[in-house]
C-alpha cells in the first residue's frame, strides 16, 4: 500500500510515501547499520531521528512485555537510490517494517 502525504519542508512542500512493507535488517545494538527493500541492499549513512511508541492494543495482564515500536529516521541509500527512510521495529513480533520513504 502507498499513501502519499505532503510535508513542510524549508523548500516547499515535500512528498514522503508510506509502505509498511516487511523488510530485512542488520542492526549493532537495536541502531539499523542497513536494511533490504525489494531485493536491493541500503547503507544507513545517518540517523536523522529515533523515537519509541507503545502499540495502543496492549493490555497489560495479557502481554507481559511492553510492546515497543522503535521507529528510526535514517538517511540510506543503494548504487542507484538515495533518500530518507523510516524504519519500524516491533519488538514483541521482532519485525522491522519500512513505514515511510522520501527520496
């Protein structure tokens, strides 16, 4: 799924695109050093900003564990794309997602 969505940049309007597409994930210490979106690998060159969430579904004496949602802003890119990608990582599922892309 695609949603496109303006946001205020210092240049006028900038278009992000949302996926939550699954993807694949190298990480040192919980920080993405690079992640894999439809078959191309993606260096992150920069974390631009990092935030934690907890998942509006969860009830305490059901889940032990808080379920977290550690969202990362990070600049990446590939040989033939660059841009700013946010990252998901649910940690009850263990599952990264590619939320949102401006490239």
């Amino acid at each position: 799924m695609r949603e496109s969505v303006g946001v205020e940049g210092k240049r006028g309007s900038v278009v992000g695109r949302y996926y939550g597409a699954t993807v694949s994930v190298v990480e040192d210490q919980g920080r993405p050093l690079r992640f894999t979106w439809n078959g191309r690998v993606y260096g992150v060159r920069r974390i631009i900003d990092h935030w934690v969430t907890l998942r509006m579904d969860w009830t305490p004496t059901v889940e032990p564990q808080v379920p977290e949602r550690r969202h990362w802003r990070v600049e990446a890119g590939a040989l033939e794309a660059q841009g700013v990608y946010e990252l998901l990582h649910d940690t009850v599922s263990d599952q990264w997602l590619l939320s949102r892309v401006w490239d």
